[in-house]
C-alpha cells in the first residue's frame, strides 16, 4: 500500500538548485533512510512533504486517510503546557478516554462518571495503551510530568515532541535526526522499539548503527539523482560501491570511444552530410559522457601541530560539583602522548563539565590541572561557530590569516582550504548566516583544525554533519598523531576512533574501560546480574474475575484498586531504578527511601483490601 510520493520535485536556494526531478515513494511499513551531502536540500525535502514548504516544480501526493507525523529539529510545542498536558493535548481519542479516567479518579464520589469512564478505558483497550505510553516516557527520561514545557531543555524539548509522536503511533513517521539529544541507553532502546513496532519511517539520520538496525531501505540523492538501495547500511556500502565500479568502467570506455571520434570529427570536412551531422551528434552525447568523470569531493585535512613534549596533562585529585551533584570526585589522571579517549555516559553526568575543566574554561573546586607547555589545545564544542551578520564564509578563514601553513613547510589560501573541506569558490561568498545545520558545523571544524592543535577535544563531533564527511573525518582522526578526547553518541564514530574509554556513571564515578563502545556493550550484557530474593508478582488482569458476589460500592472499589495497584508499582519501580542508577542526589536520599517505604506499605495495604474482596467473588 502506497502511503505517499514524491513526484519530479525541484527546488531551488537563490540561483543554486537543490534537486530538480526527485521522484520516489514511501509504501506501508517500509523504514527508509534519505542520504545526501550537507547543503544538499535534505530537511527542504522533509520540509516540502509535510507541506511546509512548496517545490518549484512537481508534487507530493499523500493517500487520503492516513495519520503523518513529523519530528523537526525544532520542536512545535505550547510552551505553557505542563508535559502530562501536551500528551493529552495530541488528537488521540484513546488519550482522551485515559485523560477522563485520571480526572474520574481524582472525583470517586461521583459515581456515574467515574463508572463511565472505567467502562470507557474497557471499551477502548486504553489500560495496555496507559502503561506503553507511560514506558516510553520513562525511557526518554520524562519522569516529572508536571515540568512545563518553557522550563525544559532543547534536547527535553526534542524528546517530548518524540515522546508525543510515538505514543500516537502515526501511520506514516518523518523523522529528522531522531537520535539527536539522545544519550546512547535512549538510542539503543529506540532502535529495538522500532525494530518490533509495525511503523512506517521516513528519516533523514548520520547514525550508521541506527541505519543499519532500523532501515530497511536507503535513499540517496547525489549529483542530482535518486539512488534506492533496498537493504540497511551495509547492503547500501556495498552496493554502492558495486554501482561507483560500472559507473567508472561505463566513463572508461566512453573515452576510448571518445578519442576515435574526436580524430573522426578532426578529419570531417566543413559540408556535413545528413549522416555525418548524425554522427556528428552522437560524438557531443559521447563526449559529455567522458567528462562525466566520477567526483568524489572529499574533504582533504592535514595539521602541521607542534610536537607533544613529555607532560601533555596532569589531573590531580580534582574535585567538582554543582550543589549535590558531584561531577568530579578527587579524579587523577595522567595523559599520554597519541592517546585516543571516548567519554560516554547518561545525559547530566558531567562530561561537558569534565572537559571545560580540561581546557581550563571552568576552575576545579579543589585539586589541580597541569597543562604540559607545548600543548596547543583545540576544543570542538557543541554550540558552533558564532553568527556575524553580514559576514561571508571565507571571511571567517581569513580571520586566521589569508594563507595557513601545512606539512613540510607548504602553504594554502584561504580560498583553497575552504574547497578541501567542500566549499567551492560560489559557496565561500555565501554569507555564512545562509548555510545549513551541517554546513556550519563542517566550517566551525576547519577553523578548529586549521589552528593545528596537538591536543584535539571533540563535544559530539558528528552531529549533523553528513556521511560522506563523517567517513572523510574518520579517516583523519585515525591518521591524527596528537591527543584526542571525544565526547560522543554515534557509537560507529566511537568505534572507529578511540582506543579507551571513560565512562562516567554519575556522582562522581569515572570508570577508565580498555575498548571501544561496542567492547563495552559486550562487557556490560555479560555481567552476571545480583541475585536478588524474587518477590511473587501478582497478573491483576489475569486475575480479574466478573465482579458476582460483590455489592455495586464494592465492585467499584475493586476496580479502583487495581488501577491504584498499579500505579504504586509503577512508582515503585521508578524509584529502585533511580537507587540503582545512582541518580539521587544526598540530600534526596532521606525524602526518597521514606518514599519508597510508604508505597510499600500502600502496595501491602492494597493488596490485602483485593484479597479480601477476591475471596468474596469466588
């Protein structure tokens, strides 16, 4: 079943196009990923599908009936809404019929309401629904739902849009970099929930793991075409490698047959027959076809660093914290020379921290952090480049000066190290406030490379930067002969990159790993968990039996407590997860046990009321 095409589509950007005849469908419970080089027009392309943008030429016709959701990088939401309230807020009857039933539960005295509400959620199936959607809010990190939207973060923000999407479960989802803003626990189980939901995705992700678990198919727009590659990413690696092979083979002997024609058309008189100006036409087609030569930009990096001398850098018993919550508790290390460190850990648990107290940008509470003088530190930080109205891309290069030294005493203009890194002479006169997401990210990273650091720190490098460049980088860090420190969510670039990793568990607690991410994946799935003394978990719907034998007070105190059951086990267990995550601060700990204790209590006490009245029906 066809849910939606796109039918030869063009747009344009001022007198650059972006794509021009782009044609394709999206066909029930396909998971397509959309691949194309920054600046290529990819979220224009989300954009014109959900109808929030118009192409120049062509259409999108989209099957009447069916549901569309679209997770933007910025996300829509009221920002006066509580979180509970923007869920509830969604066009979802089944939300509605839960959202009463809350509202009943706060008035039980009111009977009919109440009894029509419950019979509501058994009509509508909503009690399994509850507890899905409530997982999936407790996996994304969206325990308080009182917080209002205006007090959130930009990545609590673009998990709640998430949160609300999935929950509705649309027909048809379009995801634009989905695992931005999640930690690596939350990408992971994002995966797997695709992975077992009938869903049908549309996405534009740089997340090669994610690709290659989740997407069935791949779309590429490169050089103006479309490409579909009906496999995950390593079908789509290899495949395209296969295509580059024929494409080049087909070049190679277009060109042979070009020279032969070229000393044909040397030869011809200036009077053409009909048959000559026939092949006459054929040689410019052959010859378009020759100079079609294959270009794979790439962004070609070299660093001329000063070299590391004996002491890179020291931490000596440094401690930090930001009120209870400890970020460093008397940490020690010593760098080495070409050490390749990945910093990997929960959202929260310090480690932009850790590395503004690396490069002195923050002072430690106590301790001390010697820098070795002949470190020359470049640091890579999530906010990017900064804006200036008015300034163009190449300005932004010569402010390190018009030329810039490389290896072996060589130089490069300014204009020639922008086209290594993919911006040709056109694109270096665009005003810097014009480029994409990834167009800047790729522009802050060579004014980052360019000042040839020997001690490189990477906060979450990969965002929104393209494949081809990922790859390009990649390959750069793994040739790189200085320090390097990574903070990252793209478990592929990890893997490629680091030698060790520091995983930092929260309150302090830093453990130094000897592998890569997937290494420790390993190692984390092959722990033995403790034994703890199982405790008897009662099936409540299994159990539930035709109230018969029961007064209509006591059948609706039955109901009641069931539902009241499971919410205390519901908290519960949010509770022992945070004991055991480590996650509640010093001063909680008190307010939470006593928590804990009282709804074990109520859990105790519930329980023995549903005996009571489950005796009485038998």
């Amino acid at each position: 079943m066809n849910y939606l095409s796109v039918e030869n589509i063009a747009k344009t950007s001022g007198e650059r196009t972006l794509f021009e005849g782009v044609s394709f469908g999206i066909n029930k419970d396909q998971k397509i990923a959309f691949i194309a080089k920054n600046g290529t027009g990819k979220t224009t392309l989300m954009n014109i599908i959900m109808g929030k943008d118009l192409p120049d030429a062509g259409q999108i016709v989209m099957r009447k009936g069916i549901r569309v959701a679209f997770l933007s990088q910025v996300p829509d939401l009221q920002e006066e809404l509580t979180i509970e309230e923007s869920i509830f807020a969604s066009d979802n009857e089944v939300l509605k019929v839960i959202e009463q039933y809350e509202k009943a539960l706060e008035n039980p005295e009111e009977e009919e309401a109440y009894q029509k509400a419950f019979d509501n959620m058994d009509r509508h199936n909503a009690w399994d629904f509850e507890t899905q959607f409530k997982q999936i809010l407790y996996k994304l990190k969206l325990d308080n739902l009182k917080l209002k939207v205006k007090s959130l973060s930009g990545g609590q923000k673009k998990r709640l849009s998430l949160a609300i999407i999935l929950i509705n479960k649309p027909d048809l989802l379009i995801l634009d970099e989905p695992t931005n803003h999640l930690d690596l626990e939350m990408i992971e189980w994002l995966e797997n929930y695709f992975a077992k939901e009938n869903m049908t995705l549309f996405m534009v992700t740089h997340d090669r793991f994610f690709l290659e678990r989740v997407c069935n198919e791949i779309i590429e727009l490169e050089n103006g075409k479309i490409y579909q590659y009906k496999g995950n990413y390593s079908y789509y690696l290899e495949k395209k490698e296969l295509r580059i092979a024929a494409e080049n083979a087909s070049i190679d002997k277009a060109k042979n047959l070009f020279v032969k024609e070229l000393e044909w058309m040397r030869r011809q008189p200036k009077a053409r027959t009909t048959k000559s100006k026939s092949r006459q036409d054929d040689f410019y087609v052959i010859k378009e076809k020759a100079q079609s030569r294959r270009r794979e930009n790439q962004v070609e990096l070299e660093i001329n660093m000063e070299r590391l001398g004996s002491k890179v850098i020291e931490f000596h018993k440094v401690v930090k914290q930001f009120g209870d919550r400890i970020i460093l508790n008397g940490f020690s290390y010593a760098f080495q020379r070409s050490e390749r460190i990945g910093i990997i850990g929960k959202n929260g648990t310090g480690k932009s921290t850790f590395l503004n107290i690396l490069t002195g940008a923050i002072p430690p509470d106590s301790g001390k952090v010697i820098i070795g003088d002949t470190i020359k530190l470049g640091y890579y930080t999530q906010s990017g480049i900064e804006i200036k109205t008015g300034q163009k891309v190449i300005d932004v290069i010569r402010e390190f000066g018009e030329y810039i030294p490389l290896l072996k005493g060589r130089t490069i203009s300014a204009a020639q190290l922008l086209e290594r890194f993919l911006f040709d002479r056109k694109k270096q006169h665009d005003y810097v406030e014009k480029l994409s997401g990834g167009e800047l990210k790729r522009l802050y990273l060579c004014t980052v490379l360019i000042q040839n650091p020997n001690f490189l720190i990477l906060d979450e490098p990969t965002n929104d930067l393209d494949i081809v460049t990922l790859n390009v980088l990649e390959n750069f860090l793994l040739d790189y002969p200085g320090c390097l420190v990574v903070v990252s969510h793209d478990r592929y670039f990890m893997d490629k990159i680091v030698d060790h990793l520091f995983v930092f568990r929260g309150q302090g607690e830093i453990e130094d790993f000897p592998g890569n991410y997937s290494d420790f994946r390993a190692y984390e799935d092959s722990e033995v968990p403790v034994k703890t003394e199982p405790r008897e978990k009662l099936n409540w719907k299994a159990q539930q039996q035709p109230a018969s034998g029961l007064s209509f007070q006591e059948q609706k105190e039955f109901q009641k407590i069931e539902r009241e059951i499971k919410d205390l086990e519901f908290r519960k267990k949010e509770i022992e997860q945070l004991f055991a995550e480590g996650k509640v601060a010093d001063a909680d700990i008190s307010a939470k046990a006593n928590e804990l204790q009282e709804l074990i209590a109520g859990l105790e006490q519930k329980e023995e009321r549903w005996f009571e009245l489950s005796a009485k029906m038998e």
